[in-house]
C-alpha cells in the first residue's frame, strides 16, 4: 500500500520528490499521505468507498488495462475512455484522479515515461512546419508483430498535426505523396519545411551542399517551399516535432491492437481530431485545433 511505503521511506530520511519518483505517484500526493496518521487515513479510505465516483461504471475496465499495460498513463486511458466507451464528459484530471486511487488500491505501481521539452521561440502563422520520422513495433489480433513506420508533420505555430503510417519502410514516393496529404489536412502549405538530415531527402554532404535525391528535388521545385536541414536530435531546430514523434508512441500506438494498415491510419485520423490537435498544448496553453483556425489563413 502506498501509504505505509510513503511513511516508511520518509522515515528513512527519502525526500517527497524522490518518494513520489520511486512509487510512481505524484508528489501531491506523497504529502497528502504524509499529513494524515493511520486512523485519518482509514477514515479517507473509507470515504472513498462510500462515495460514489463518476468512472466506477467503467471501473473493471480501466484495471484491465492498467493491469495488462502497467505503463499506460492517464492521459492515454482518458483517450481510451473516449475511443473505446464513448465517455465524453469527463476532464482529463478527473481521470488522473481515479487512475492514482486506482493504482494504490490494487497496488499496480506506475512505469514513468520521462518526457523532455524544449524552449523553442514561436514562430508566426504559416511559416513554418517540422517534419519527422519515427517506428514502432505493435501486436495484432494473433499476437504476431508488426513493425510500423510513420512520418509526423506539425505546423509550428499552431502545433496542429498530422501523422500517417506505412507497414513498409517509406520510399520518397511515399513521403511527397504524405506532403501532398498534409498540406491538403492542414488547409493550404508553410512557407518553410524543416527535417533531419534523412536518408529519404539528402543521400549525400558535400562542403555544406546537400545534394535532395532527384524525386524530391524536382518536388521541391514545383512546390518552392524553403528547407531547412539538421542535424538528428536538433531540439532547437525541430524539437516540436520529435515531441509529436514520441506523443504518437506514447499515447496513440502503445498497446494498440494492429488489423490492417487502413484501420490504423482511420484510427490516428481519428485520434488527431479527439485527442493529438483537440487536447490543450502543454507549451502554447491551448487547443491546436482552435489555433489552427486561425493559422490556416495564413
């Protein structure tokens, strides 16, 4: 039981934070528990059960995930919640709420996903957008796996998104082709595009000249947007993007059943419109979907 763990390693001179980081809760909590002694904690325990709670219809489902997926966070379940049970009037914290009582009820400590963010200077509407490419590998139906593969666009200022998937490495065919998609997804093209040094766009260095593969080059032409070319890992160049990579990892693909490549691209079109543009942007501080409206003009 968490509480008992909090006061036992407070008591071996553990700080909160480091309480909280190695049980997998937050520190709020750590304090909450700290303050209460054992007959004040019984009495909150209590409380709980007699209370009745908005999710507890929907209780048996959420520990079968978190019981088959220990790591899944609550922003995951919460879209889960949406996708799966068609609930929609519950907040996100709600849901982290319920998840942490949860956890510490039928003891199924939390695996941390460490999250990096960068402080990159925002750019105005309709310069820019930032292109990545990411993997993973996903179970389906029969439990066999499958290796998927996927490119994330996202406009810099709005952070609107979009994402689509191959079951297959990309060829540059596909990735002009997924360009012509996104730029069709978000209402019109950046004036700007900037990527790694991919081996799909630049087969080649030489004295600072990047020599584009043919395919992409003759688009580039018909298009005439700028490129900006950098180095992998660039968080001062594409950190937004490589945050949009790891987010579809963390929150869309993990645990997610494969069927078909078709269903997979319908869900995440689907999970972009209800969760990846629609959820309030940590760093912007509001709904990519509502910026974007605003952007797409420009």
């Amino acid at each position: 039981m968490a509480y008992v763990e909090i006061h036992r390693l407070y008591s071996e001179g553990f700080s909160k934070s480091k309480i909280a980081r190695k049980l997998g809760i937050s520190r709020n909590r750590v304090i909450d528990y700290l303050r209460m002694d054992p007959d004040e904690f019984e009495e909150f325990v209590n409380s709980l059960r007699v209370r009745g709670k908005k999710l507890d219809p929907y209780q048996a489902h959420i520990i079968a995930w978190l019981q088959e997926h220990p790591d899944l966070t609550a922003a995951q379940i919460h879209d889960w919640l949406e996708e799966k049970l068609e609930v929609t009037d519950v907040s996100e914290n709600t849901v982290r709420n319920y998840v942490n009582e949860l956890r510490d009820k039928y003891y199924i400590p939390k695996v941390k996903v460490q999250r990096t963010y960068s402080a990159v200077p925002e750019l105005p509407m309709g310069l820019q957008a930032q292109v990545d490419f990411g993997q993973t590998v996903v179970e389906d139906n029969q439990k066999g796996k499958h290796r998927l593969y996927f490119i994330a666009f996202i406009l810099s200022h709005s952070r609107y998104k979009y994402v689509e998937w191959l079951d297959r490495p990309f060829r540059t065919t596909d990735v002009i082709h997924m360009h012509e998609n996104a730029f069709q997804y978000f209402g019109g093209m950046p004036q700007e595009m900037v990527y790694d040094q991919d081996a799909l766009l630049a087969v080649n260095e030489n004295a600072g000249d990047l020599i584009m593969t043919a395919e992409f080059t003759k688009y580039h032409q018909a298009r005439q947007f700028r490129i900006y070319l950098c180095k992998k890992s660039d968080p001062e160049s594409k950190g937004k993007v490589e945050q949009v990579v790891k987010f579809v990892k963390n929150n869309f693909s993990s645990h997610r059943t494969f069927h078909n490549i078709d269903d997979w691209n319908a869900s995440c079109l689907a999970w972009l419109k209800r969760t990846g543009n629609y959820k309030v942007h940590h760093n912007i501080k509001k709904r990519p979907a509502e910026v974007h409206a605003l952007e797409k003009p420009h």
